[in-house]
C-alpha cells in the first residue's frame, strides 16, 4: 500500500492534508506537481511508470507500450490546483480509469454541498442521477450519484461520490464506461476510497 499526502491546510492547532492510500500496483498517481516520487519532470516519470505496468502485464506490445507512453505523456502535466488524479491500470490491457479527487475547504450547509457537488459535472447527463447516502471509516457519511451521459457516442456512466471531512469538502469523481461496467468496477471505486482519510500533516 502506498499513500500520498496531499491538500495541506493551515489550522490553529495543526495543519491538517488528505492522505491518499492506493494500491501502486493496480492505480498510478498522476503528478500534482514537480518533483513527483523522485522525478523532475514527465519525461523520466513516463518512462519508469511505463516499465512499471509492463512488469506487471503479460501481453505487453511495442504497440501497446506506445499507446500507454503517448498517454502518459498528455496526462503528466495536466495539474490542477486542489485537484488529485489517479489512473487504475492493473495491467497494460486491463481496464482504464480515471479517478479525480478535487477538494476544497468546508463551506455552507454541508447537505446543500455535498449534493450540489455529486450533480454537478461536465457531462450531458441524460438526467440527474438520485443521490444516495454512502460512507467510510475514514471520511464518515457522504453522498453519491451515479451519472449517465453520452460521451463521444457512447452511453457513459460516471459515478461521483462527496464527502465533508473538516477542513475539506471532497469530490471524487471516476468514469466507469459503459453502464455494464458498473457492478464490475464500481467496487474498485469503492476499494479506493477507503483509501482516502484526512489526518495531520506530518
């Protein structure tokens, strides 16, 4: 288990972040921010993680090692400001999410908020999706949404998850591809967010 503490936030008492506990060998943590895990920049980043998944891959192509370098290479400086990104990638042909994790500090009625962050989102939802109650050991009660868009064609579902954790407000957002996926990966989503707590900074 690997974690990554990020999303620290000044309090009178003790800074508090957002510690991130993941699995590297079936997610990548994409870069916040340079140096990242002892890289400089994307070109030596791209490189060690390709080699990485390819350790782990069994049918593993010039092809596909193309593929998932060009990839990378878009992704590894596409760096938000209170925004985390993780990519599970179990394996070179497994499949490929995208998970975001975008947080901000508590503010307003938390019911108001957390709804307005699961219905709020860049798709063309075919309809606001019900939101339900979830939770965590870590992060206690939250609220989730399960999104059907079409994206590029194709009927899309996006699951979206908030939580208010003090001093953070969390969005977690994660495209799961074709409705059929969901009973699938939707416990992967799970898995991963029970990773997630808000502890001391270090």
């Amino acid at each position: 288990m690997t974690d990554a503490r990020e999303g620290i936030a000044p309090r009178d008492d003790h800074p508090m972040e957002i510690l991130v506990g993941y699995d590297a060998t079936r997610w990548i943590c994409l870069p916040p921010s340079w140096p990242h895990h002892g890289h400089q920049g994307a070109r030596s980043w791209v490189a060690a993680t390709v080699r990485d998944v390819c350790t782990r891959s069994l049918d593993t192509t010039r092809a596909n090692k193309r593929w998932l370098a060009r990839t990378l290479e878009r992704l590894a400086d596409w760096q938000d400001e209170n925004e985390l990104k993780y990519l599970y990638l179990p394996s070179i042909t497994s499949d490929f999410l995208l998970l975001r994790i975008q947080y901000g500090f508590c503010e307003g009625d938390r019911d108001e908020v957390l709804r307005r962050l699961v219905l709020t989102t860049d798709l063309d939802a075919l309809e606001p999706p019900a939101v339900q109650d979830v939770a965590t050991d870590a992060l206690g009660p939250g609220l989730r949404g399960l999104v059907h868009a079409q994206v590029g064609g194709q009927l899309t579902a996006m699951v979206v998850t908030a939580f208010r954790s003090p001093p953070f407000d969390l969005r977690i957002a994660c495209e799961l591809g074709p409705p059929d996926n969901v009973p699938r990966l939707l416990p992967v989503v799970d898995d991963f967010i029970d990773g997630i707590s808000v502890v001391r900074a270090e």
